[in-house]
C-alpha cells in the first residue's frame, strides 16, 4: 500500500496533471487547429524528445547518455555492473524510438518542399518561452534543494503521460490524427509502466516529512509550469482564466493507478 505521504503528493498533483491533459483535449477539436499548428507542435515535441530532459542536462536525452556511456567503457565490470550499462542502453534505445515517431508524424504533415526533421535541425529551432522558462526552473531546482529537487523533477516529468494517452484517443480518424495516435501509442507503451514505477518506488526513498513536504511544494509548483508550456506548445486551446481556474482546483483529478505501478 502506498504511504500517506505518497498519497498526499499524488492528490496534490492529480488536478494538474489533469489539467495538462485538458490542453490536448480540448486542442484536438478546438477551431485554432490547423496544418500549421500541428506542424508546429510536432516539430517542438520532436525537439523535446531530442534536447529537453528532466534535470536539464543541455548535450539532450540522446547524445547526453551516449556521450556518458562511451565514457563508462572502461568502468564495465570494474565499478559498473554490465547490467547497468545494459538498462542505460535500452533506455537510450527508448528514448531515440519516441523522437523517430514524433519526427515521422511530423515529416508526414510537413510543407512541401520542406525538409525533413533531423536532431541537427531542431538543435536549431527557437525554443519557446513557456519551455525555455521550466527547463531552467528545474536546472535551478536541483542546484538548491539535492536529491529532494531532483526527484521533483523526476516526478513531474511528463505529466503523467497524458500527452500520449490522450494522443492515442485519436485512433480512427485517419490522416494526421491517425499518425498521431501511432506515435503517442508508442510512447505510452515505453513511458506508462517505468512512470508508475518510479512514482510507487518513491516510498523506498525513506524520506522524512519535511522533505515529502518540499517535494510536494516543488512538484506542484513545475506541474503548473508544465500547463503553461503545453498550452504554448499547443498554440493556446485554453484561455489565461481557465488555466487559473485549473490552478484553483476547478478540474476532476488524474486517477492514479495504484494497482497497475504496484504490478
């Protein structure tokens, strides 16, 4: 059973997550969308996938771990375990498959004449404010508060895979929708089962309160950043006061599976 501490963190971020996943929702359907606002998206979550990662490391979740497992050769076996390295590179394997399906969407929606996405590319692509502003919050998290931030900002990454549960209501609907709920698909299958986890595994951190109290504050605090820069990336489906209503407890909460992090 999950501890009442862990209970309490859940409840707190619940309506947030939930929020994040009403920018998807309700951009699906909403009059804004177009061609150009899914190019858009597409292109800075292929970004994402590539240079953004939880503790704000700027070599990305790609060339990042590479670099750091070439570095780690000669350590195998001596001071790293071999499987270790092998859990590292299955990761590094995950995560380059999610920019490949992102980038796919993306190359087939892409203007004519345009070329196609590549890590080089969108190395290049303007970052948007909402993103650059909690990327350097969570850099600036982890330098003040240790592992307590760290794990913040481990908690509140991806937001609880809604962009991808959501993405894959698309289903059915043919065209880009159809190579949207492909690539959210994808991702959900990899994400979902190591969120829970990492989540539920919290209550092995033995924690004392004030630093489950911190956790919570910080965690709620990028959860809400998080909202901001969806609906940003997403062309703004939601208005500033729904948003703040949001804040304000005005939403049902994610339920958070408890069974399924626990099997």
């Amino acid at each position: 059973m999950p501890s009442t501490q862990l209970k309490l963190l859940i409840e707190a971020i619940a309506p947030l997550f939930a929020g994040e996943a009403e920018v998807f929702s309700t951009y699906w359907t909403s009059p804004i969308r177009t061609k150009e606002t899914d190019r858009l998206w597409l292109m800075r979550q292929a970004r994402k996938e590539v240079w953004d990662t939880p503790l704000g490391d700027q070599r990305g979740l790609y060339l990042g771990p590479a670099e750091d497992l070439i570095a780690d050769f000669p350590r195998i076996d001596i001071e790293i375990p071999r499987e270790q390295i092998l859990e590292r590179m299955e990761g590094l394997y995950e995560e380059f498959s999610h920019y490949c399906a992102y980038a796919d969407a993306y190359d087939a929606v892409r203007a004519k004449g345009e070329p196609r996405l590549s890590p080089t590319r969108l190395k290049d692509v303007p970052d948007w404010s909402e993103n650059m502003a909690i990327r350097d919050r969570r850099a600036e998290i982890r330098r003040q508060h240790g592992a307590v931030g760290e794990r913040a900002c481990y908690f509140t990454e991806g937001g609880y895979c809604t962009l991808f549960s959501e993405g894959m209501k698309l289903a059915g609907n043919g065209g880009a929708d159809e190579l949207i709920a492909k690539a959210a698909s994808l991702v959900y299958e990899d994400e979902f089962g190591h969120m829970c986890k990492g989540i539920v595994g919290l209550d092995r951190e033995d924690m004392p309160d004030a630093d489950w109290e911190l956790m919570t504050d910080l965690s709620v605090e990028l959860a809400g950043m998080r909202i901001d820069m969806r609906n940003a990336q997403f062309s703004f489906p939601l208005p500033a006061e729904r948003i703040a209503a949001i804040r304000g407890g005005d939403i049902d909460p994610i339920v958070f599976d408890f069974d399924k992090a626990a099997a």
